[in-house]
C-alpha cells in the first residue's frame, strides 16, 4: 500500500482538507472520510444520526439478539423509530414512545448531552 496526501473536498459544504488516504482509495470513500473529519454542520448531523442509527440497531435491529433480547424488530416498525431518531436528533420532538405488536416498549429521547438514547423494555406475559 502506497500511502499518499490528496486535498479532498467535503461533499457537503466543499471546504477542502487533507487527508492521507491509499493510493487506490476510490472515490466516494474519499468522501466518507472527508464527511467523517469535516466540522461543518452537515457533516456533524451526519456523524450523529449515525452514531444514533447503529444504537438502534443495537437495541432493535438484528444485533439486539446479541444483547440478550429474543427477537428483533419488524422491518416496518424499524423503519418508523429510524424517522424518529432523525426527529429526535433534529429536536423536532422530545421524545417518542412507540409500542410495538408483541408489547415492546421503544423509547427514542434526547439526553441532556444532545445525544440520543435508545431504550427498549419487553414484556413478559404469560396467559394460561
Ligand atoms: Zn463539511
């Protein structure tokens, strides 16, 4: 790997910075690595929607099996907490609760760090 020094531009606001990169590093990762060094306000919302983002696949995507929960989240209600992180994110709401099928409990706020926090309770219930 031959390592060398390029100017980059951010994809979001242009401004050009140097970055070392190897010399094959195609293209759009040279943009991804410029987004994930550039201080400007795009670049710090994407930053933090992701870091949001792989949270909740932490607690609701397929990893949550990993943390011990039996079963992940339906697709369709994981598209609707990812809106609601950006929401949240974006301080457009407080906070939302969303309570799904199987009786799931998922709380998406924003802390007092402006990060988001993700939390979800299950319910146990047996019936006889
Ligand atoms: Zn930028």
């Amino acid at each position: 790997m031959t390592y060398i020094d390029i100017e980059q531009a951010c994809p979001f606001c242009g401004q050009f910075m140097v970055i070392r990169v190897d010399e094959g590093t195609p293209e759009h990762e040279r943009q991804e690595i410029a987004k994930k060094k550039c201080g400007c306000p795009q670049a710090t919302r994407a930053r933090g929607i992701q870091e949001a983002m792989d949270k909740l696949e932490q607690v609701c995507g397929q990893t949550s099996l990993d943390n011990g929960f039996d079963s992940a989240v339906d697709d369709e209600v994981m598209e609707i907490c990812k809106k609601h992180v950006e929401w949240v994110y974006d301080l457009m709401i407080g906070e939302a609760q969303i309570r799904t099928r199987q009786g799931d409990k998922i709380m998406i706020r924003c802390s007092a760090k402006d990060d988001v926090k993700i939390k979800r309770e299950c319910r146990k219930q047996l019936q006889l």
